[in-house]
C-alpha cells in the first residue's frame, strides 16, 4: 500500500467488539435524537451506512451524514467496488468514495467479494448487484490486484465480505474459504463474514444441515484475518424458491446460533445488525444490537475468568 | 446502449483475462434481458438468474420512484416498471450510484404514447430530475468581498457567477403547479384540473439549492431571459444592454437572499 496506516486516524482494532447497526434513512432522526443513556443496552458504538448514499457533495444527505459522524463513529459499507471485475474497478467511483472517507473518517470500509463491472460498446456497465465469482487462481489473482489498488487509492485497509450467491459456476477451482483466506493474505485486506449469507447460501444449495455447514465454513477462516460481522434476517421462502438476501426480518434464530459458535470461537469483533427492507422502530433494531452485545458480554466475561483462575 | 454487436472486451487485458471479462459480460448481458441463457445452463442457473433479474429491476425501480416521485404517482408502479426496463436497456446505470442514473427518463416518455396522454409528463419529468440535482449540489457559500466589484469595476467586465446548483426551465404548463399538488398525500383532483384549466401562457421556474433543500420559484419571462443570458456568459454590461427594462438593482437583491449568486468576478 502506498499510503501507511499511520496516515489515519482509527486502528482497525479500534473497533473490536463493538456492536452497531445499519442506519437507513427511516431512522435518521432518532438516531440523532438518542441521547446517551445510562442503560448500556441502547448503546450503539457505530453506524454503518452504505457509501453511495452519501456520495452527493452537497445538500442534506451531506449534512445529515455530518451530524450522524460526529455522534457515532462510522463504517462505510460500499456495494459497487466491484472488487473481482476483470473490467476492473470504476475510476470515477474510487475517487467519490475516496473524497467521502476523507469526509467521515470512517473506522471502518467494506465491499464485497464479487464483480459489479463490465463494458458493453467502450462504457461501463453497472450490474446492479452483487455478482458471483467463479473461484479460480485467475480470479484471485485479479481480485488481489483489485484490492490492493483499492487499498492504495483509499489509503486504508478494507474489509471484503462473503456474499450470497444464487449461482453456482462450474469453473471453480478453490472452495470460498480458500479464495477468500489467500485474498486476505495476499492484499493485506480483511475479511467481514456475512452470517446470514452463509445461512442463505447453505440453504439455496441444499445443504443438509445449514447451520452446520456455516459453522464449518467458519472453521476454515482464521480470526486474524476476521475484522467484522454481519448478522441479519430474510423472508422465508418455500422450495424450490432460492432464499433472498432481503434483510427484511429480524436476525435469525440460526444466525444467533451461529453468531456465538463465532464469537466463542473468535473471540469478541466488530458486530453490525443489518436491517434494510420492512424495518422496525429505531428501539427494535437498536434491542437487536442488545442481543449481540450480551453474547461479546458473556464471552469477555469468560475470558477474564480464563484470565484469573 | 446495447445492440448485438456490443459484447466486446478491452484489447490491452491478456487473453485469460479477456476471456474471464468475456464470461463476466456475458453474465450481466443475461441479467440485463439482451442474451438468453445457453441450453448448457441448468435449471437451477436459470432460477438464480431470474433473482438476479428481479433484484436488478426492483432496485431501478425503487431509485426511479425516489427520483421522480410525481411522475411515479401520475403513471403508477406498472407503466413505471415498463418504463423502468426501458431506460434500464437504453442507458444502464454506469457509476454504481443509483442517484446518478435516469437522466433519460424524460426522453424515454417522449417515444412512448403516454407523452400524447400526459402531454405536460416530459416537463414534470425534467423538473423532478432538476430537482433532484439541485439537493445533491455542493453550493458555496456567496464570496461577500465580490460584491465590491460593483463598485469597483467597469461593468463591462463584470460577470455574474451562478450558484451550481441553480437550473431554469420554461414549460406551456403549470408544472409547479402540478409537482405541487402531489406533495400532499390528499391530492385534489378537482382543484388541480381547474388550476390546469385556468393555466395560461408559459411557465417560468428556477429550481435551486437554499439551506441544503432543493427550492423551487416561479419567475417571469424577462428574469428567466436574464439568467439564460447570465449563462451564456454575457458580462453586466451586455446584459443591461440587451435588457435595458430589467430591474437589476430588485434583482439582484432577490437574487442574494435566494442564494443565486456564487460570485461576482471581473474578467481582464
């Protein structure tokens, strides 16, 4: 990277077990009327919000994302990086999201493991979603390259999240894990895990065992290269319709389960309740965020007593 | 924006990379409706390309409705949606920012027939995508010490430097009129054909940016000429030649209350 870590203000440890929640825009005025209060249970370490909301210079979505970053630290979760593009990433839209980090001052940046980009007659084409990568030496190869030149452009270590698929390619050659281990490597980014995704995936492709297979897909990250995760719900589904990764509903029964096998075997992270279709009152999401603060409770709470004895 | 013989890669990638962008376009040519899935692909790829599908015209929609919420309420979610995989084929989204594509909403509407039933539909258009440009402007502060040239310079070199927010339109109809009336969620009908009836001449707008909101405001012929010359970049003096009625001293006085003016600078 060409810019050193030193240039920022956050360490990406800084936010270690913090606990925070998407903000959309439904919320904005009672996340900014929270006052501080003495019931640790309502407190919220940090917001995040999707990059390209904000990307406008001016008006009131800039003055409201102001307001919110001076009273929460903030993640900015960007969707159209395009990390695994072999049209590669969007000049125009590394620079807007590099004139907002300079901004915000975000504690934390992420995109996803997928590609977003191609060019149809010499323009760029967004895809309009999180498209699957075909799992291949060439491809992490290309997303190596992809993200270091992110990584660069912004001057800050990004996080890369496992998202859900509804394709599966023929042409695979590492499992996601693999891919997703050596790109963390490799680029020096890392890695948020997408617990719902995992469910979500398991689930569209016909995992026996859904909850188990995720566990077992998490054995094979190491914690070192985890800097976050995001725990979230979706609208139940009858087969064979594939399952969508609406975040429409609270976090799950299973996303629970497998989020404190996660933090048991992790240790305590940087933790994000993603709630973005049919969202609740500011209180429900902010009692979701509740939840997972008592399960990094217990799990500190452990710790030191490992620590004492 | 797309026709058949678009599918095209970069000459300069390697040919592994080539062929992986090949394989990519591919994919997205397939969600965007312009190539049928190969008989190779299972069922199980065609149910997942359908999501992708759904997803991809569900999230234009949802961002044309957030742009364009008059238009929206006057046409309804199914000409919206027609309109939708229209403009999604003729001018995809190339910037990754959903509030950035739709430009062309206004122009599809022309070639379709709801131009001849909602005549006044290309004009609500242009005016909600004015708008929404101006909320997202980063305007500057007005740079009081400028104001010194009036006294200082010779007129002659004097121009005037517009907020960037700031566009002008001219419509045969009452389109702030219209626009208006569907801000409220009780829309009287009634009381928005008659206003459409008694509507006369053409309407003068100047749509802005003041204390972070998009404002809207009726002017008069003469004030909309006067901009569209401030923007062809006449200097002061031209102006008042050539709008040698205009009230420039009430003007300008409206003008820096609303927060038109950037600027003032003298050219040499």
């Amino acid at each position: 990277m060409s810019r050193s870590m030193a240039t920022t203000d956050h360490n990406p440890r800084e936010a270690l077990g913090w606990v925070g929640v998407g903000l959309r825009h439904p919320h904005y005025r009672d996340a900014l009327s929270e006052t501080s209060d003495v019931n640790i249970d309502t407190r919220i370490d940090f917001v995040e919000v999707h990059a390209e909301n904000f990307f406008a210079a001016g008006g009131m979505s800039a003055a409201i994302l102001q307001e919110v970053s001076e009273r929460y630290a903030l993640s900015l979760h960007s969707t159209s990086l395009g990390l695994g593009s072999a049209a590669g990433v969007n000049d125009a839209y590394l620079s807007k999201l590099n004139a907002l980090i300079e901004r915000t001052n975000p504690v934390l940046i992420s995109d996803h493991a997928c590609f977003t980009w191609s060019h149809f007659d010499g323009h760029s084409v967004h895809a309009g979603d999180l498209l699957p990568l075909e799992y291949t030496r060439q491809n992490l190869q290309l997303m190596v390259d992809n993200v270091d030149r992110a990584q660069q452009c912004l001057g800050r270590r990004i996080l890369v999240e496992n998202v859900s698929a509804y394709l599966e390619f023929e042409r695979t050659s590492l499992s996601e894990t693999e891919f997703l281990v050596e790109l963390a490597e490799r680029s020096q980014c890392g890695l948020l895990v997408d617990l719902n995704n995992l469910l979500v995936n398991a689930h569209n492709f016909s995992a026996v065992d859904p909850l188990n297979a995720a566990k077992q897909w998490l054995e094979k990250i190491p914690s070192c290269l985890i800097g976050e995760f995001h725990l979230a719900g979706y609208a139940p589904v009858q087969a064979p319709d594939l399952i969508i990764d609406d975040h429409s509903r609270a976090v799950s029964e299973a996303c629970w389960q497998l989020y404190e096998y996660a933090i048991w075997r992790n240790g305590p992270m940087a933790t994000l309740i993603e709630w973005d279709n049919d969202l609740p009152s500011w209180n429900e999401l902010v009692a979701e965020a509740a939840k997972a603060r008592r399960i990094i409770d217990a799990k500190q709470n452990s710790l030191e007593v490992t620590t004492h004895v | 924006m797309f026709d058949d013989q678009t599918v095209s890669v970069e000459h300069h990638m390697s040919r592994e990379k080539q062929t992986l962008a090949y394989r990519q376009q591919e994919l997205v040519a397939m969600i965007y409706g312009l190539q049928k899935a190969h008989p190779k692909y299972s069922e199980g790829f065609a149910r997942g390309l359908r999501v992708y599908q759904n997803n991809l015209l569900a999230t234009a929609a949802r961002a044309l409705s957030v742009t364009y919420p008059v238009v929206d309420q006057l046409l309804g979610d199914e000409a919206m949606r027609v309109l939708t995989r229209g403009l999604l084929r003729e001018s995809p989204p190339s910037t990754g920012d959903w509030a950035d594509w739709g430009s062309d909403l206004g122009e599809l509407i022309l070639t379709t027939p709801l131009a001849q039933e909602h005549p006044f539909l290309f004009d609500v258009a242009t005016l909600e995508w004015q708008l929404h440009e101006a909320s997202r402007s980063l305007d500057q502060a007005l740079e009081v010490g400028s104001l010194s040239l009036l006294a200082d310079s010779p007129i002659e070199k004097l121009h005037i430097q517009l907020a960037s927010s700031i566009h002008v339109m001219a419509s045969d109809y009452p389109v702030d009129i219209i626009w208006r009336a569907h801000q409220d969620n009780d829309l009287n009908t009634h009381n928005l054909a008659d206003e459409l009836q008694a509507h006369q001449g053409r309407c003068y707008l100047i749509i802005h940016q003041q204390d972070d909101r998009p404002r809207l405001q009726r002017m008069t012929a003469a004030e909309y000429l006067w901009l569209a010359d401030i923007r062809e970049g006449l200097s002061l003096g031209e102006l008042l030649d050539v709008h040698s009625d205009f009230d420039f001293p009430q003007w300008l006085s409206t003008a820096l209350e609303n927060q038109w003016i950037e600027r003032l600078t003298e050219t040499h």
